[in-house]
C-alpha cells in the first residue's frame, strides 16, 4: 500500500456543503474522503463537484432525506458487499477497498435523547445496531489484510473525550452501557484507536460541537464522536508520522453554514 492521507467527516448534507468539501479538500489535500450522513440518494449524489476536486473515483450507500454514507477517492476504488449489521437496513456502512486496503466506513445511530431502550426505540435501535457490528467485526478479527475503519460512531468513549465527563454520563452518546459497547466493538474487531495512541489522555480531543453554542470555541463544549481506527497490518502506518499525523480540522466548524462535526484526518506512511 502506499503513502496516503484518509479524511473522515460528518457533512450533515454533502449537495448543501460541496463548496466546504472543496475549500477543506484544497487546504488539506487528502487522497480519501469518508463521508457520513449525506443526506441522499446515489443518484443525487453530485459526482462531478468531487471530479472537479480531484476525486473521480466514488462509492455511494444513500438514503433519501437522511442518513447514507460515501468515499471519494483520488485514486481506483473498489465497493464491497456490505454486510447487513443495521438492523433497520438504514444506509449506514459501506465497504471499499483502495489500494489494497479495506476501508468500512459507518454512520451509526446517534440515539435519541432518553438514554432508556424500554422507552426511546432509538436508543434500543442504536444498542442493537453496536451488538451486530460487536458479533460482524468479531468474525473477521483473523482474516489477513489491512482494514480501516472510520466515520461518525456517535459515541465519545473516553472520559477526555467530552467537555464533562460527569456531566454527561447520563448523556447519550457517552452512557456507560454505550462507550463499553464501543471498547467491546474495537477489541473484538483488533482495531486499534488511533487518534487516541498519537494524542493520549488526558488531553482534550474533539470533532463535534453543537449547533447551540453560540460560541463553540469559547465555550468549547465539544464530543469527541468521529474515530478513524486501523487494525494490525496499519498500526506502524498510522504511527509513522507521529502526532503531526493526525488533524482535526477545527477551523472548518467556524465556515458559513457549517457542519456540526470538523472533519479529521490520518497520514498512513
């Protein structure tokens, strides 16, 4: 495999927030971009902004109105079958494979409010979501080859990766019965977590601040819920270029319109 540069981003509408993808595109030059909840169909998916910027090569899961996942790519892609972990068979994971490498790029639940499976069905449906990705990964841990995973999980697992941790562990997406679904999800799939090995704790990491700070960077109350995470075969890759390696990309969350989560990128060399 050679050298290159994956970005992972929620664009929360890939056709509204084009022009933001070519600005970051042009100022961090990734050669992949995951993208996640992009809000439409493959059809509607606008392949010919992403050609212009340098990205002919796209593989595009949709979903009308909400949700679907898509990777662009500078160089040949290749789509897998996907396998079926979302149990509402929602447009939330695909798999590519680039240049040897298996990318699986997903979009999980984000659960609601109530952080109750009896009396939120959206939480119940995100849990069982994390169950089948648990047994799915679990299944392929020994199989040869180099794997990525990557995309908004929606879930901030370690207690630096939010603004509070006591203040939030009644807050979904860092409820204890998710974040150690998270760690069961990761181990059994032999991933390790990348951004966390290049920037350990107890420092600080985010990639999402809410619409509803006025100011976000003052108050910077901010999740840590997009993960890029390499299994085995990528670990030295990952780690080669040291912290300098990784970037989120905090400046984009100050655009016109922007989305609520900064896209996040990873040098494997």
């Amino acid at each position: 495999m050679r050298a290159l540069t994956l970005a992972t981003w929620n664009i929360n509408s890939v056709r509204l927030r084009a022009p933001q993808i070519a600005r970051f595109a042009a100022d961090a030059r990734p050669d992949i971009i995951c993208l996640q909840e992009i809000k439409c169909l493959e059809d509607q998916f606008p392949y010919a902004a992403f050609a212009a910027m340098g990205y002919p090569h796209a593989a595009v899961t949709g979903q009308k109105g909400m949700h679907g996942v898509a990777v662009v790519s500078r160089l040949p892609l290749e789509a897998l079958e996907p396998h079926k972990v979302c149990p509402k068979a929602e447009a939330r994971y695909q798999r590519v494979k680039v240049d040897g490498m298996e990318i699986l790029n997903f979009y999980i639940p984000a659960g609601g409010d109530e952080p109750d499976p009896v009396i939120n069905p959206r939480f119940r449906h995100k849990l069982d979501f994390l169950d089948a990705l648990e047994t799915y990964l679990a299944g392929r841990r020994d199989e040869p080859g180099a794997r990525v995973l990557v995309g908004d999980l929606n879930i901030a697992p370690l207690e630096h990766d939010v603004w509070s941790h006591k203040q939030l562990l009644k807050v979904i997406s860092h409820t204890p019965v998710e974040t150690e679904a998270l760690e069961r999800i990761r181990i059994a799939g032999g991933f390790a977590d990348a951004p966390r090995a290049l920037v350990p704790e107890p420092e600080k990491l985010f990639t999402w601040w809410s619409y509803r700070n006025r100011d976000w960077r003052k108050s910077n109350r901010g999740r840590r819920l997009d993960h890029i995470w390499v299994n085995g075969a990528l670990e030295a890759a990952a780690m080669s270029g040291g912290r300098a390696g990784l970037r989120v990309w905090e400046d984009c969350r100050d655009w016109d319109k922007p989305s609520d989560h900064a896209p996040v990128t990873l040098a494997l060399r």
